[in-house]
C-alpha cells in the first residue's frame, strides 16, 4: 500500500509542475489550437502511464537514476510544445521550475515527516506552489520571458543551472528516499536553496525596476505612435479635402459647359461631355474587395498608389465578420502593413517584379491577414522577429501593427522567404 502512495504522489508532482509550467509560461488550455491540444492530452496520458509502469518495475531507486531520462527530459518536451518560447528562454524556464519544485519537495518532507503520509505531504506542498505561481510569479516571469533579451536570460541562466548541477549531485534524485529524513544534509541542501530562493526574489525586483524606468520609453513610443497615426488620418482627410474642393470647382465647370450644349442644341457633344465625366469617376470609385466599406478604403487607395508606381495590388478578402474589433484599428494595421509594402517594391528596379498581395481571412473563429510584397533591401528583424529601420522616427508603423495585434491577444510573424517579405497575423 505504501508503494502504491508513493507512486501516486510522484504522479501528484508532475501534474502539478506541468501546471505550473503552464501558469509561469503564461499557457492557457482552452485558447490553444484544437490539434494542440489533443496533441497535450495524448502526450500527457502516455507520459503520466509509462511513468506509473516504469515505477512498478523498476522500483524508486532505480527510478530515481533515470529521473532525468524519464521524468525531466519528457515534461521539457512537453513544454516545448505547449509554449512558444525556444532555445535559452525555454531552458531558463524549465530550470526555474526545478528549483521551485525542490522547495515545494523541501516543504512536503516536513509534513511527511510529521505524518508519514506521502501523498498528503506532496499534495499540500505542491497545491501551494501553483498557487504561489499563479498569484505572484506569473506577471513577473511573463516580464523577464517577454522583454529579456536572449543574452540577458543566458546570465539570469546561470543560478538556476548551478543549483541544477548542486541538486544533482546532493540528491542522485532519490527523493523517495531522502524525503523522510532530516538530519544536517537535509537543512544544508534547505539553506542552498534559500539563497538561490532570496537570489530570485532579487531577480524579479531588478526586473520591476527596470520596468518602471522603461515605462517613461514605453508612454513615448506610443505617443509616436498615436501621432504617426494621427499624422496619416489627417492627410487623408487633407486629401480628401482637397478631392471634395477639386470635384466642387469641375461640377460647376461640368454644369455650365452641359449648360451651354443644350441651350446651344448641342446634344451630342452633351452625350459624349457626360459619358466622359462617367468614365472619370470609374477611374475614381472603391473597389469592392472586401465585404467592409471602411477597408476597401484602404485597399482602394493603395491600389491607386501601387498603380502609380508599377506594382501589382492583388485583394483577397472573404473575411466577413469584422464586429469584434475596432475599424480603426484594422485600418491602423492595414494602412501601415502596406505602407511599409509599397515603400519596399519602390526600391525594386525591375517594375515587373514589383507586386503586393493581400489575403484577408477567417480560420477557427479568428481573423487572420497576409501581406506579402517583394522586395530589394534585405531587411533585419530584432531577437523578437520584429524588422528593425536604420533611421530616426522610423518603424513606428511597425510598433502600431504589433500593438494592434496584441491588444487583441494575437499572434504575429514577419518573415522573408525567396525575396519576399510576409507578415502574417492571427488575432
């Protein structure tokens, strides 16, 4: 029966770690793509079964030596596909939920000790740590996660490494035997980890601090923002000013010329006068390419701009349901994206090269939008994928897509492939 509580509390552990990845990683179930997450439960059920067998057979000794192979490297995997953080940062991660399970580990052999029932030791100490997790060290892990760069998380990398490596070498892993004893390794290994412990807590204060200094940056980039914004709304308007005072003045040319025609029985010059002004305003009207009046627009006015310039504009907008966002918002996203796109085909010295395409879609209840145009410079992307401008008070546009993306928790992913640029948005 005891054997059967002990492997039922390890089962307890990794539930609870896994929740706790979760929580730290900012992982969300029922948001993640239905494939996601039947690819998370199958996993999880094949881990958590091969887990409990392997334990019977092997018994917790061995276990414990393949600790690592079997427990470890699996939940690492099982990260890797439920976040997307890679490399450095997913490692830190992973780590950082090692020391935190060896104090929530720390805590249980006091309550097993005492009552020498594994699973309510195990079950209590972990309980907390989630809960922990979830109310104090989510926001600020999602900070360093988010906002660290990559070199920056390497020396942050470093403490939970080393109390990695002292973990191992103090323990071997076997915790099933360990757990139940306090004598002077155990509170050498509990005064470790309350340096490690006070070392973190240090570390998420350095990063609010940081915070707060870049607030000040923050609150100016968005008012960049809101004035590039602003600055391209009033042009619009200045130009379509200036349209209206321009087809006030002809329709008062039109008027008296057709004026002068019938008086002067001249109608068939009238016929061909008024068949001319129709053609002008075939030239001048919106294209409907989408289903929106506000977005065709936008398209309607980029594809008069990209014609100027010798770029092929292709539309495809089947996207119907716009009335869970704002429409100056999509316009936002929609004027910058191709913006920057007819910037970057002016640069292309073969006009027949030169072309913009748009496609605007619904996919599992989300919006989702594609822009994709040649180009001739080779852009660069910062270690967040974002492109990056070499010029002052430029890549504001930039900064205005991803802000209008996340404020709706989307996802986004500019990208070059065979001198095309893409940007890519879900949301």
């Amino acid at each position: 029966m005891e054997h059967i509580e002990w492997i039922l509390s390890s089962v307890i552990i990794i539930v609870f770690c896994t929740l706790s990845m979760m929580t730290l990683a900012d992982v969300h179930f029922l948001t993640l793509p239905k494939r996601k997450q039947m690819t998370f439960v199958i996993y999880f059920i094949i881990f958590l079964t091969l887990n409990i067998i392997i334990q019977v057979l092997m018994g917790f000794e061995l276990y414990g030596d393949f600790y690592l192979l079997f427990t470890q490297i699996p939940l690492y995997i099982l990260l890797f596909i439920t976040t997307r953080y890679r490399r450095i940062k997913l490692i830190f991660l992973y780590l950082s939920i090692t020391i935190f399970s060896s104090t929530a580990m720390f805590l249980s052999s006091f309550i097993i000790y005492f009552t020498k029932m594994p699973m309510v030791g195990v079950l209590i100490s972990y309980a907390l740590l989630l809960w922990i997790s979830y109310r104090f060290l989510k926001k600020p892990f999602f900070h360093i996660l988010e906002y660290a760069d990559t070199k920056m998380i390497g020396w942050l990398g470093i403490l939970p490494v080393l109390y990695y490596i002292y973990n191992y070498y103090t323990t071997k892993y076997q915790y099933f035997t360990i757990i139940t004893v306090i004598n002077r390794n155990f509170w050498e290994r509990g005064l470790t980890l309350a340096i490690v412990l006070f070392s973190y807590c240090l570390i998420i204060v350095f990063f609010k601090i940081i915070q707060e200094h870049s607030t000040s940056n923050a609150v100016q980039e968005m008012i960049l923002q809101q004035l590039h914004d602003a600055t391209q709304q009033l042009e619009q308007l200045r130009l379509a000013e200036k349209q209206a005072a321009i087809y006030r003045h002809d329709m008062r040319h039109h008027f008296n010329y057709l004026n002068t025609c019938i008086s002067q029985n001249k109608l068939e010059d009238a016929t061909q006068y008024i068949q001319q002004i129709f053609d002008v305003f075939d030239d001048s009207k919106i294209i409907p390419y989408s289903s929106n009046e506000s977005l065709n627009l936008v398209f309607s006015s980029f594809q008069k701009e990209a014609a100027e310039n010798q770029i092929q504009f292709t539309v495809d907008a089947p996207a119907k349901d716009f009335t869970r966002y704002a429409l100056l918002d999509l316009c936002k996203l929609l004027y910058n994206g191709l913006e920057n796109a007819i910037k970057a085909c002016q640069l292309v010295e073969d006009t027949e090269s030169r072309y913009i395409h748009i496609d605007l879609y619904e996919k599992n209840n989300k919006l989702c939008c594609e822009i994709k145009n040649s180009y001739a410079v080779e852009p660069h992307f910062n270690e967040n994928g974002i492109p990056l401008s070499n010029r002052n008070n430029h890549g504001i546009g930039v900064k205005s897509m991803v802000y209008v993306v996340n404020k709706y928790h989307g996802v986004y992913k500019f990208s070059t492939e065979n001198n095309e640029f893409r940007f890519q948005m879900c949301m």
